[in-house]
C-alpha cells in the first residue's frame, strides 16, 4: 500500500508539473500570421502636382524708382521674387490703416523704391504664409490685393519694409523683414530694374489709377496643335463606383457620365467637363483661407493645374474659386471655349468641378508669327473716348491672348491682343479698330 501512496504522490507532482510547463506555453506562445498585402491601387494623375507658390502668382510686377514706373509680367521675375520671399521671415503683422481713399492707396504706389505684386483677387494672409514664412504663431485672419516692398531703408538699417494692401476692403497691414545681404538684395531684385518695360499712371478722379505699358510691344501669335486629354481620365477620379457609371450621348458635342447620385457633362466640341455632386451642395460658411487650400488641394491631389493657371477670383458666400489660365506671363482668354478651373466647394467635398480638358503643349514653332501691339497711350486715348464703356468702370488694362479654335485644321490659335477687365469680366480691344472707331470691343 505504502507504494501505491508513492506512486500517487509522484503522479500528482508530475500532473503539477506539466500543468505549470502547459501554462507557461500557452502564455509566450507566437503564432505566425501570414502578412496580407493590400492591393495596389494605381493613383490617376492629370499631370504634374504644383507648388502653391506656382497658383499663388501676380499677374504684374510694377517699380517705382526715381519717379519713373517700370513694369514686368516676366515669370522668371516673379519666380525671383519669390526666391527671395521663401527665405525670410517676416515680423509681426500690424493693422496701420482700415479706410484707405483711394488717393492714398495710389500715392502708396507712387513712392520711390517700392514694388508691388498685384493680384487678380484677394489673398488670404493664412494661404501666403506657406510661401512667405512669418515668425509669429498666428497669421492674422486678413487678405490682401497688393503686396508691396519697400526698400528705401534696406541699405542703412537692412531692413525690408511690407505693405499688405487691400484694395477692395481699404485695408492695410504693415510687416518688416530682416535682410541679412542687403547688396545682393540690390543687385538681384531692384538693380535690373530699368530692363523692363516703362509704364506710366492713368489717373482718375476719386478712382483707383490704371497702370500700362507706354511704349508699343511686339507680341508672338502662337499656334498649337488640338490636343485633348481623355475624360475617361476624369471620369475614374471624380467617380467613386467605376463599376455603375454610365455614359450616354444626348447629341454629336456633348456626353454624359452618371452613377446615380453625380453627373459629368463633356461638351466635346468645345472640350469643358463640367461635373456636379448635388447632395455636396451647402451654404455653411467656410472662411477664405480653408476655402482656398481645400480648392487647391483638390485640383492639385490629380494634377489638375496642367498649365500655368494661377489664383483669380474668390467668392466666399457661394465657395467658388477659379483659376486663370496664363501662357509666357499672359492670360488667356477665349469665347468659344473657357481658360478657367472653376471649383465650388460643398460639405466637406467638389459640389462642382468645371474645366478645360484641353491643353496647350504641343506648339507649331513654324507657325510662331509677330504681332505689334500699339502702345498704351493709343489703347487709352481709345478708350477715353468709348461710348459704350464708362473709362471710370474699368478695373484694368493688360495684354493678354485670345483663343480660338479651327476645328477642321485641328489647331488652337492665341492672338495677342489688349483687353480691358471690369468686374472679373474681360472684353478684348480689337488692334485694328484702335484708330477711333467705337465698336471695336468683342
């Protein structure tokens, strides 16, 4: 008997045992999981992503040195000046004045050793700072028109004063800038001034002035050939469900993609997509500077910006924001076709989406022809004496180019040519009916 005590005495320290081994098992055991590889998913992109600073640009440059305005639409100017603004960082932001006349607004520009960027649409301050760094935390909630640099001071303190100017609201803010190489400040950016262009002041009574080119201008005619990027490309980015898109065509110039819920209309005549997400649709306020990036980030997140197309109207109640299209410093403009991204943003997403799906890459240099352009003086006398259009309701005068189209040679074609804009709305100055004729608009 004493045996058996044994051997169930042995047996039950063995059974303690192997539990204690089983437990201690269990608790480090690592099984080994078969990675799964998640399927890849091939982005679609339009074209090239862009820096902000590439949409974010004026469309002029203007100086004022020795009482004399010299102006530049050169994009390899504007690309300097810009050089130079990423480098700095500008000093805290003061409000100096928030009812401008206009007499003053324009004196400011009068003042020597200044330049001024200016923009087509008011700048949210917040977007800026991603090209201009500011060294304070918060970048005041403002917008500004024109940017102008003051470097009267630069040599005997190296200090760059900025003026933030805000032609709409009468608006000015006020920042400095520390230069460490004030020289190469001179040499790089002010000392090739008087290589551009003269330009000489329109003023008029209790309005903003009006700045031209004085002399006459040689511009080139160009020509390119017609070619289309695909919509089915659009189509694969705008729409979340290839699998339930259907296309339909209502008549020879126009197709349809639909899934039920959003809707893609291709006037493929005339090459405008223009895509709609009614249940997007919302009237929440979204501030200037969220509504600018989300437009940006958008287009740019397809490489949607597939020339230069560069920031040119805001409107914050109904979330919309375009994007001009420019060529060699000079904006496009055509009436059989449109030269504009336009985004209208909804709740957290595109509500509309309207664009061009054409693109201007691929020139005919044999084709390449020289126009010459009167002068300023000849646009303006001209214009002083329209009947039809109030002088005192211009907004501007520039030199841009206009598209048009020969379907059957399967060419574009951008004519130079002078064109004044009055609320966001541009009319071209035909050059032969600048002698005194008064229905030369179109």
């Amino acid at each position: 008997m004493k045996y058996i005590e044994q051997i169930k005495s042995y047996l039950l320290a063995f059974l303690v045992l192997l539990s204690i081994v089983l437990t201690l098992m269990i608790w480090n055991y690592k099984p080994e999981y078969t990675v799964i590889e998640e399927a890849q998913v091939d982005e679609i992109m339009i074209g090239d992503t862009k820096q902000l600073q590439d949409i974010l640009k004026p469309y002029r440059l203007l100086y004022r040195q020795e009482d004399q305005f010299y102006g530049t639409v050169s994009n390899d100017v504007i690309q300097s000046v810009y050089d130079k603004l990423s480098t700095w960082d500008a000093h805290e932001v003061d409000l100096i004045n928030s009812n401008l006349s206009d007499e003053q607004m324009n004196k400011m520009l009068r003042e020597n050793n200044r330049l001024t960027l200016f923009f087509n649409e008011e700048v949210p301050l917040q977007v800026f700072s991603g090209i201009l760094p500011f060294n304070e935390r918060e970048v005041p909630d403002a917008n500004f028109t024109r940017l102008i640099l003051d470097w009267s001071e630069v040599l005997s303190n190296n200090q760059l004063q900025l003026l933030f100017l805000n032609t709409e609201k009468r608006i000015l803010l006020r920042s400095t800038i520390d230069i460490s190489n004030s020289m190469q400040f001179m040499e790089e950016i002010v000392d090739p001034i008087k290589e551009y262009q003269a330009y000489f002041e329109v003023e008029r009574e209790s309005l903003l002035s009006l700045y031209v080119a004085q002399e006459a201008m040689e511009s080139i005619q160009y020509t390119y050939f017609m070619d289309k990027t695909s919509p089915d490309l659009y189509k694969n980015i705008l729409f979340g469900d290839l699998g339930i898109v259907k296309r339909s065509t209502d008549n020879t110039r126009e197709e349809k993609y639909n899934d039920g819920t959003s809707v893609m209309t291709v006037d493929t005549q005339n090459h405008i997509l223009n895509y709609v997400y009614p249940q997007a649709e919302s009237i929440a306020p979204i501030p200037s500077a969220t509504l600018l990036s989300d437009s940006f980030n958008f287009i740019n997140d397809h490489g949607g910006f597939t020339a230069d197309y560069r920031f040119s109207s805001m409107n914050v109640g109904k979330h919309v924001i375009e994007y001009q299209l420019f060529i060699q410093g000079y904006p496009i403009y055509s009436s059989i076709t449109t030269s504009r991204i336009i985004t209208t943003w909804g709740e957290n997403r595109i509500y509309r989406y309207r664009r061009p799906y054409y693109s201007i890459d691929n020139e005919i240099r044999s084709f390449r022809t020289t126009k010459q352009l009167p002068s300023g003086d000849e646009v303006i006398e001209y214009l002083k004496n329209m009947k039809d259009q109030p002088f005192d309701e211009i907004d501007e005068i520039i030199v841009g180019y206009s598209l048009v189209q020969d379907i059957k040679k399967g060419i574009f074609l951008l004519e130079p040519s002078w064109f004044i804009i009055s609320n966001n709305v541009w009319t071209r100055i035909l050059p032969e009916q600048l002698g005194g004729a008064n229905d030369g608009l179109e």
